[in-house]
C-alpha cells in the first residue's frame, strides 16, 4: 500500500531514544488518509506519539467497508525501496501486482510479503468481481542497512503456524511467537500475529522481555493489560514484558506487533525508507524518470506520480515520540 499524501512530511525514525525501557499503555491516535475513489484507512504509525515499534514503521488499518457496488481499493503502480511491506486481510481480497512480474490475489488469512530492497514498484486493487466487506491492515518493516540494497522479491504464504490457549488463537504472520514460527522472510528479530478472541476468553501471551510492542484492535473490544481497546486503536506496551494479559467480553481481534528496537536511524519520505535526503531525491528522481524501479503490467490506470520534495533537506536524528 502506498502513502498517498500528495504532501508528505519528512518522518525521522530510529535510535533508541525514544524506546521505553518498561512497560508501558499508551494509546496512540490514528490519522484518516483517503486511499482511492472509496477507501479511508486510519493511519496509526508513524504519528506524533510513536515513530516505530521494533522495525515496524508504517501501520494503516482499513475497514470493515462496505464496497458492493464501488471499485474499493485502487492503488495505482508506485516505488518502494528499503523496507518490506505485510499484507494482511480479516475480510475482502487484494490483487497485488509488481514489476517482477508477480500477480497475485491476497484473501483473508494469506499473507502477502514483498521485499523492496533497492527498488521495487506495485500496485494493489480490489478485483472487479469482489466481495462486500474490504477489512485488513497494510504495514511496513525498516530494512537494516546490512539488507537494503537487497534484491527485491515477492512471497505470498497462504498457510502460517498458529497457537492456542486460554481460548486464544493466535497466526504467526512474521517472526516467532511462543514457539512457533512463520515462513516469511525476515531481516531484524520481529514478530506479527493476529490473534482471535472468542468472547469469554481469558488469556496471557508469552512475550521477550527484550522486544518493544503494540497491540492493533482489528474489530470488537478486547482489554489489553486492562486497557480496553476499539476497532482501529493502537496500544504502545513498551518493554520489559514477559506476558500480556488479554480478556474479551465479545468476539475480537487483535494484532501483535513487536520487535527488538530499532537502533539505526533512518529517514521516511512518501514510500521510501533511506538514511540520507540524498538517497530519496535520487530516489524519486529515478521513479519519475522511469528508471531502476521498473514497470507493473496489468494495471489499468498511469502510475503514481511522487509528490515534491520539501525544499529543507533534513537529516535523521534517531526516534521521536
């Protein structure tokens, strides 16, 4: 998915500085971007109160929608380098495109995971024949410098590890949690689930002290660490956890997100993640050229023109709360 901000603003993330050694329950507020003729998604990271939780670095959360009779989700071809981008539905489908070649239809449950590296460029839609209800979340992980400039790729896994107890059911979409671990690749210690809660569940998660998370309310209104959470929000929890308590009254959904915190400092601009401003300009100068990213065949539309540079270049200072 793309930040579709025809003015984004110049993100500085990374470092340490702005981790919370403890745990923590800050409920951090969310941003409504249109996305297309008749999607708005709420975008939860980056935002004023949180920069990145691990090597997480971009959390929108969309839906549940009604799109029976309209054209739902329409992203047109646009770039992406250093990071990774997860795909992940509750309801609906996505058809995901790319300039390797790839076609591929995403529906609840799969997972999508496309590697950038040094340049890769896509599209996502919702099909012409679809379903009702469009519902998901589409996130980004920061590539360490070690792995940047890695070749991209595409990987769509549409079966992952899950785990039961206390009525909880939990899907391993990136990394490992209690045990089991998910197929895709990683390039930092992170972890993504989604976890299930039948109303009347009671339970506690096994987490690593180390990590820094978050916990995304996909629908109903699980409590978490006695925090009650709706549709949409996303609870900061911080460090030093060894489990998290979690308790549903009715039916919800959560994901989890966590990771080792992120020490490089990176730079966030429309949907690039580099170190320096150079690095984007060039960037963005080589997407409206036609060069390095490559072309997405099938998509029936132009693709996405990069928004302008701000005039101030501007250097990464590490996270910010």
């Amino acid at each position: 998915m793309s930040n579709l901000d025809r003015k984004p603003a110049t993100t500085l993330c990374g470092g340490r500085a702005g981790v919370s050694t403890g745990p923590v329950r800050d409920l951090l507020p969310a941003k409504d971007i249109p996305l297309g003729e008749s999607t708005v998604v709420r975008r939860l990271l980056p935002s004023l109160g949180r920069r990145m939780v691990g090597a997480w670095c971009f959390v929108d959360h969309y839906g549940p929608d009604d799109i029976a009779g309209e054209p739902g989700m329409q992203v047109p071809p646009h770039p992406h380098m250093g990071l990774q981008t997860v795909s992940w539905l509750h309801d609906g489908e996505v058809l995901h495109r790319d300039s390797l070649g790839s076609l591929q239809t995403l529906r609840p449950g799969q997972l999508g995971v496309m590697t950038a590296g040094r340049a890769i460029a896509h599209s996502e839609e919702s099909p012409r024949q679809h379903a009702r209800l469009l519902h998901g979340a589409q996130l980004w992980v920061a590539l360490p410098d070690a792995y940047r400039h890695t070749a991209p790729g595409w990987e769509h896994h549409p079966e992952l590890p899950r785990i039961t107890g206390g009525g909880l059911q939990a899907t391993v979409i990136l990394g490992r949690l209690d045990g089991a671990s998910s197929p895709a690749t990683t390039y930092t210690p992170i972890v993504g689930a989604d976890l299930t809660l039948p109303s009347g569940t009671t339970a506690c998660l096994p987490l690593e002290p180390d990590f820094e998370y978050a916990a995304l309310s996909m629908s109903g209104e699980a409590e978490v660490d006695g925090v009650p959470l709706a549709p949409g929000a996303l609870l900061y929890l911080g460090c030093g956890r060894s489990e998290l308590p979690l308790r549903a009254e009715v039916d919800s959904a959560l994901m989890l997100l966590g990771g080792e915190p992120f020490e490089e400092k990176i730079l966030m601009w429309w949907n690039f993640v580099a170190r320096t401003h150079e690095e984007i300009a060039r960037a963005r100068e080589d997407w409206m050229t036609g060069t390095r990213f490559g072309e997405v065949h099938g998509y029936h539309g132009p693709p996405l023109p990069a928004p302008v540079l701000p005039p101030v270049p501007l250097k990464p200072r590490g996270r910010a709360r």
